[in-house]
C-alpha cells in the first residue's frame, strides 16, 4: 500500500470513530448527492447563459432543478434563485424586498446572524427595524404582532426553527396575520427543511431560504423563493443573471446536488423524524437534574437540543467532549465563539454568565443509536466531574 491510500485509511478510521453531533451546523454530504455533483460537473460544464449546446443542455438541467424544488415547496418554480450560502440568499431577499421602499421593519430578534447582520445595515441606511415582542416560552406573541402591524410595514421576518434552541415559530399564524394587511414574510426555513413537513404556508410567503449541506447537500449552494406577487428590486445595479437577482454565474454542480439532497430529505423526513425524536427523548431523560435544556416551554424541534448547567464555559465543554471523539458544538458556527447563542440566550432572559456554558447537540440522518448510548454515557460521567471537581 502506497503512502497516499495509507493516509486516506488513517482518516477514515478517525472519521468513523467520532461521534457527531453537529447537524444544526452543516451535515455530512449524501454519497447520492456527491454522484449527482460528479456527474453534473463532468457532462454540464457549460454557463447557464450560453447560447451553444452546451449552454442549453446546462439551462435545462437548471430548469428541471427548480422544477423539483418548486414541487416540494408548492411554489412558483420561475421565482426560485440560488446563491452561495443561505447567509447570502438572507441577505438578498430582505435588501430585495425592502429597498426604494419606506416604512417599518418587524423582525423576530432569535433569528439567525445573517438576518440581524442585514437588520443592523438597514437601520444605518434610515430604516426602522422594530424587534417583535417574544412570549417567556421563545415562540412570538401573535398578540402584539396583531397590534404592531399595519401597512406602513414593509416585511416581517421570522425564522422557522431557532438554530440554537430548536423553537418552533407559529409561521402559519404569523402569515395569516401578515396577509390581513398584504405584507410579505421573510423566512429562514434552514433548520426546519426537509426535517418537519411544508405547510400550506409555504406559498403564502413574501421569501423563503434554505441551505443545502443541512440536509445533506453540499456547502455552498442557498436557495431562496421570491413570491411573485410581491414586488422586489434587484440589490445590485445591471444584474442580469437570475432576473438580477443575484449576479455571477451558476454553480450548476452545487444546484443539482442540493436537489438530489433535497428529494432525498423530504422522503426519508417522516421515518428520520420518528428516530430523531426518540434519541431527543433518551437524552433528555437520562441528562442530570442539574443540566437544562433551553426552548421547551415552547413548540420545539427534537433535531436540536440546547443545554446549561455544566457550571463552566461551553467552549471546555465541548473541547472536552472533542477530546473523547463526540463532536457538538457551543451554537451556530456562523459567529466566532458565542456569538450567537449569546445573543439568543439573552433574548430570551439568561444572564451572559449562565449563557457561556450553552452547549448544543443535533442529531442527523446518520445518527445511531450507539452514538446516543455513547453519548449519554459520557455527559453522565462528565457533570459528575464537574460537579465534585475531580477532573
């Protein structure tokens, strides 16, 4: 065996002996996906934009992309675009949506970094952003949605499913109450798609985003659904790519491996839910009184556990879990640290001491039963570690 098959045997076998946990974050790439990304970056080189055969022949594949997408979305396949990232396609929908407009802003402040990111560029420009009044169990008051808006206000922005808790916002009341008044909802559907069902929701959306390598597609490819009843304006001056919405040319590769990963989620999503939920029940009943899981006052996904109590810094934690081959993570790896969690937490009425101790487990379509076992076992053994100062 030459040097080279000899490495890659090595990182197989470390590969195979972690324990991960880290799904909320990105997962690992389905092998069906990666076939599909070969094949398509072999056969379908060519631009999108070209009028040559091999641009036709790469436009079609495209067109049959968004045609599967807008199947299981339920929308309109012609609206639907592709960016780099989730975070990009975030960012682009809420600009698109807004811009040349005036009036207010609603936006659920538990929302993922790239929306407040965008929020925090909007009220620099002159718009005002008003944060929505959340009720003690996470999930939005519909109440004082209902009272706060009107139709002076320009979008209304909720995530789905919270990336650090796993809290599940009501969004088919949320539209309703944003249709009385015709204003469209920007959702951030990463962490609910292709785990819990499409609502009839769903179409009734201003935009909707979802991020391929959460379900198994590859990193890089955002896609995002611009409802066509509600008017947008491109973000950047003489795009012509996507109907201006985005510019620069198509990673088709990326495109067609997030729909494979797509089609595949959604099938499997009713049986891998049914799974999840059951190793989110064994955890839940086996951790120690002493640790709390956030969220679960509120509707919540079983994809995401967030737990305090280990009276030290997450960031240990995890670092110590890393160091026996379990792998989750202190929240969201879209902020340095705890970016994120941090602000979520606080949100929702942690004091920033109780809060650096967050750490987050999610579960995957390649979660085992030994891996939970293993799991358990070790977070028992650990906060009796820490609780009597032994380490």
């Amino acid at each position: 065996m030459n040097r080279e098959k000899m490495k890659d045997k090595s990182q197989t076998k470390v590969v195979k002996k972690l324990n991960y946990f880290d799904y909320a974050a990105t997962t690992p790439m389905r092998v069906e996906a990666i076939e599909v990304y070969s094949k398509v970056a072999r056969h379908y080189f060519g631009n999108t934009q070209s009028l040559h055969d091999q641009g036709t022949s790469a436009m079609g594949l495209l067109q049959k992309c968004k045609g599967v997408l807008g199947e299981l979305w339920d929308v309109d396949p012609d609206s639907i675009y592709f960016t780099g990232s989730a975070s990009e396609a975030n960012q682009l929908a809420i600009q698109s949506l807004v811009k040349g407009k005036k009036g207010r802003i609603l936006a659920n402040p538990l929302d993922h970094a790239s929306v407040l990111t965008v929020l925090g560029e909007l009220q620099q420009q002159g718009y005002q952003v008003e944060w929505l009044p959340l009720l003690p169990s996470g999930q939005l008051a519909l109440d004082k949605l209902t009272e706060l808006v009107d139709t002076d206000v320009l979008v209304i922005i909720c995530q789905w499913v919270n990336s650090e808790t796993g809290i599940i916002q009501p969004l088919q009341d949320i539209v309703k109450i944003a249709n009385a008044f015709d204003v469209p909802v920007h959702c951030d559907a990463v962490q609910g798609f292709g785990k819990y069902a499409m609502g009839s929701w769903t179409k009734e959306l201003g935009s909707l985003v979802v991020s391929g390598h959460k379900f198994g597609g590859p990193k890089g490819c955002g896609v995002v659904w611009m409802n066509p009843k509600n008017h947008w304006q491109s973000l950047y001056e003489g795009t012509t790519h996507q109907n201006g919405f985005r510019a620069g040319t198509l990673d088709l590769p990326s495109i067609a491996a997030t729909t494979e990963a797509a089609i595949l989620a959604v099938k499997e999503q009713s049986k891998l839910l049914e799974q999840v939920t059951s190793y989110y029940q064994q955890l839940r009943s086996a951790l120690p009184q002493n640790l709390l899981v956030v969220g679960e006052q509120a509707e919540k996904s079983s994809y995401i556990m967030g737990i305090l109590g280990f009276g030290i810094d997450g960031q240990h934690t995890m670092l110590e879990a890393n160091r026996n081959q379990i792998a989750f993570s202190t929240g969201s790896a879209c902020k340095i640290g705890h970016g994120e969690a941090m602000s979520a937490l606080t949100t929702l009425g942690y004091a920033s001491d109780e809060a650096r101790q967050f750490v987050r487990i999610s579960f995957g379509y390649q979660t085992t039963q030994k891996e939970v076992h293993q799991l358990v076992d070790w977070l028992k053994l650990y906060n009796i570690v820490k609780e009597f100062g032994t380490k």
